[in-house]
C-alpha cells in the first residue's frame, strides 16, 4: 500500500487493527475515513481471526465472507 492509493480507491480495507494501524502510519491520515477493517461493514465490530495463530481456517473464512457480503450490499446502496 502507498499513499497514492488513497486518491485511487474509495476503500482501503484491512483485517485487523494491526493492518488498520499499520495503514494508517503510511497515509499519516484519513480525512475521509476510508480505512476500515473488513468486518466493520458487519455488526460484528472486530478484528478477522488470523489462522495463523488460531488454526481455525473455516471461522476465518466465514468472517471474510461475512464482511465481502456486507461490503457489497453498502456499495449496492450508495449506488
């Protein structure tokens, strides 16, 4: 990610608060908060679950897709 990529995309998503973090010290800010976790278009407010730590891959993929499905259906209603 580089700082140019805030005046391409209109979402800078990440997949937990260390990405979040991490984006954030790159761009050094974000007047129209475009940086979010995946899961904040849920009403799940939370980090995805690493599997590299967890072993769970299946509760991982149910929380990307669970945020992917909510992402879509937000960029369904600005349109």
């Amino acid at each position: 990610m580089s700082r140019k990529d805030y005046v391409v995309y209109d979402y800078l998503i990440g997949m937990d608060s260390m990405n979040l973090r991490n984006m954030l010290r790159i761009l050094k800010e974000d007047p129209k908060h475009k940086c979010c976790r995946l899961l904040d278009f849920t009403d799940h407010l939370q980090d995805i679950a690493d599997p590299w730590y967890t072993g769970d891959f299946e509760r991982t993929y149910q929380q990307i897709d669970q945020g992917c499905r909510a992402l879509l259906e937000k960029i369904r209603k600005e349109r």
